[in-house]
C-alpha cells in the first residue's frame, strides 16, 4: 500500500478542536512533527481535514 509523509507546519492554537484532535489521532503532537502513514481512505480524509495545518509528501517504495 502506498505510503505519505505528513509533517505539521501550522499550529493548532485557535483552531476547532475537532482539527485539534484530528492532529492528535494522525500521531502529530508538535510544529514540525513528522509522520510516515499508509494512505488508506481514513487516513486520507483525516489529512484532507486539517490540510491547511500540514505538508504532505508521497514517498516511493
């Protein structure tokens, strides 16, 4: 399965706290946080959430 690297580059201050948790549930808890994730379909809607906050990188296998 196809693998993204998400890193957080906004903060989460001021924001509702259902992006809050969203962040929470893909494992960032920091500004500048790093992931490496399967891109399944709830992983992908929960990036798609909060797409602002983030930066999402495809890597090749």
């Amino acid at each position: 399965m196809k693998k993204i690297k998400i890193t957080q580059v906004k903060s989460a201050i001021d924001r509702p706290e259902r992006q809050k948790r969203t962040l929470v549930a893909l494992g960032l808890t920091k500004m500048h946080a790093t992931k490496e994730v399967e891109a399944n379909p709830q992983i992908l809607g929960m990036v798609r959430a909060v797409n602002h906050l983030l930066k999402i990188e495809e890597i090749a296998e």
